[in-house]
C-alpha cells in the first residue's frame, strides 16, 4: 500500500487526477468508457470512501484516513503493465491511449 498526503485538495479532484491517468485493465476494457470524467462525475464518486474500478479503469484508492489516500500498489504497476506484451496489445487497437502516472506524481501536479 502506498499512503498519499492529499491534505489541502479536494478530494473530488484527487478522484478526477487519479481517473484522467488510469487505465482499463485486463476485462474492465468490456465497461471502458474513453474520455476523462467530468467534474460533476468526481463530486459523485467523492463520496465513497473505496474506488475499486470506474468505468473498467483500476482505481483501488481507498479514502477512509483524513487528509489522505491509501492507494493499492498495483496502480503504480500500471505503467509496467502498459509496457508489457498484453498491455502493448491493447495500446495497439487504440483501447489505452496513455501511458498512466505513478499515484504520487498524480498528487503532485495537483499541488503544482
């Protein structure tokens, strides 16, 4: 587990960044929806206090300490993933069209 200090950010634009910079994985790519999400989808999905998946992308960002987020390490394993011979296959046929960020260096050009 990674724990991220969002004290200070809206936990709705947290959400935002965390989702604009994830991908589908593996059969999410069935419920993936391409596109960033709104601002008013982020409000809705700030209120929970654990994201598993959104629309088939990886979240696994668990909201329950204030002032922070405990993210699964697996999202930092994402670019990996992407870069892999099953994560290529999917670049290719134009289903991941980023490459995704570390969760910390999301939190960080929040901050910037």
């Amino acid at each position: 587990m990674i724990k991220i200090n969002i004290s200070g950010l809206e936990k709705a634009a947290v959400v935002k960044a965390l989702y604009d910079n994830s991908i589908p994985l593996r059969m999410g790519i069935l419920q993936h929806i391409p596109g960033r999400m709104s601002a008013e989808e982020a409000s809705f999905w700030a209120r929970r206090e654990f994201l598993d998946y959104i629309h088939g992308r990886y979240m696994k960002a668990y909201f329950g300490e204030e002032g922070f987020v405990i993210i699964d390490e697996e999202y930092n394993k994402l670019a990996e993933y992407y870069e892999s011979d099953e994560g290529g296959m999917f670049r290719d046929v134009g289903i991941l069209t980023h490459r995704p960020l570390p969760a910390e260096d999301v939190i960080a050009k929040l901050r910037a």
